[in-house]
C-alpha cells in the first residue's frame, strides 16, 4: 500500500476546499426551511459512492473518448480556477435551479458531488496514489455528514460574517491549487 499521510492531507484540502461545505451552510439551512428533514446519512454515503466510483470509471470514460487524464487536470484546473473566484469574489458564474426537496439529488449531487468535486479527483488522480485520495474522501464526507447534521449549530456559532471568511480563505487555498494543478500537468503534456 502507498499510505502518505502528505497526499492524504493535501488531497483532503483539495476536496474539503472544492465541495466547500461550511460554505454551503446557509444553502442546506435554506433547504431544511423550505423542505422540513435533511437526510444526512443517505446523502452522505451516496456522495461517497459517486465519488469513489468516479474516482474509478472517469478515466475509462476519458479513455474511451480519447483524453489523457493530464489534460483532464488541465480543464480540471480551470474549473477549479472558476470556484476559487467565486469563493473569493462572492459573484457566481454558475447558478443551478433551486431545488424543490431535499433529496439525495440537490445534496448528494451536485452540491457535494459536483462538477468540480468530480474534476478534482480526477485531477488529483494525475498526481497522487489513490488509496490516499480514497481516504481523503472518506474523511471529507464524515465532515460534510457533521456539518449537514448541525448545520444550523454552526451558524448560530459562525454568524453569516464568519462563515464568509472561512469561504474566503479556502477559496485562495483552492486559488494556489488551481495554479499548482494547472502547472504541473501542462508540462506533462508538452
């Protein structure tokens, strides 16, 4: 096995900047208003199952049409380039339809296992082992099933302030990684 606690640690940053779920805080708190009970399980382990399965079937999928998995991390980079300047800016360039419930749908997918989820585990897969990037998910969706079962605990405690500081800072975090990603990959292709 090729356990490093590094990828492990960079990989899980990676994921928790990109699904950004203390971000999404106010989103869930919003759709337990409108719709009643969240549920946190269910969503949870569906967001790991497209995760992990993805992680596994993306690169047959780019295979299959003929794209290396380092110019995936290149197009992978520049979606992940896109979030950080949302996060960072506070704009959004992507706007999905509000949902009607709260099933695994809106949660599982696309607001933990979105695009930009997606692109950056194939993008990390360029880079990193992936019994690490399947740990680093694992942690990272034991902390979103946290946070979706306290959401409302964590915005009484942050306040509206400081849980866009927190967006904020991971959105320069994901900033340097989309650069970080961007570089290394581009010169793997030429």
């Amino acid at each position: 096995m090729n356990f490093d606690v590094k990828e492990i640690f960079t990989a899980g940053m990676v994921l928790f900047a990109v699904i950004d779920i203390i971000g999404s805080v106010p989103i869930v708190i919003s759709l337990r208003a409108k719709v009643g009970h969240i549920q946190s399980e269910k969503a949870s382990i569906v967001s790991a199952i497209i995760m992990i399965a993805f992680l596994f079937v993306g690169e047959e999928i780019l295979k299959l049409i003929g794209i290396d998995t380092n110019s995936f991390a290149v197009a992978g980079s520049f979606i992940i380039f896109f979030l950080a300047i949302e996060m960072v800016l506070g704009i959004s360039l992507y706007k999905d339809e509000e949902p009607e419930t709260a099933s695994i749908v809106p949660l599982a997918f696309p607001m933990i296992a979105g695009a930009g989820t997606l692109t950056s585990l194939l993008s990390l897969r360029a880079e990193y082992h992936v019994i690490n990037i399947i740990v680093a998910i694992l942690i990272n969706i034991i902390i979103v099933y946290l946070i979706l079962k306290s959401s409302q605990k964590i915005e009484n405690l942050l306040g509206r302030s400081g849980i866009n500081i927190i967006r904020k800072i991971f959105g320069v975090v994901l900033l340097a990684i989309a650069v970080k990603l961007f570089t290394t990959n581009i010169q793997q292709i030429f």
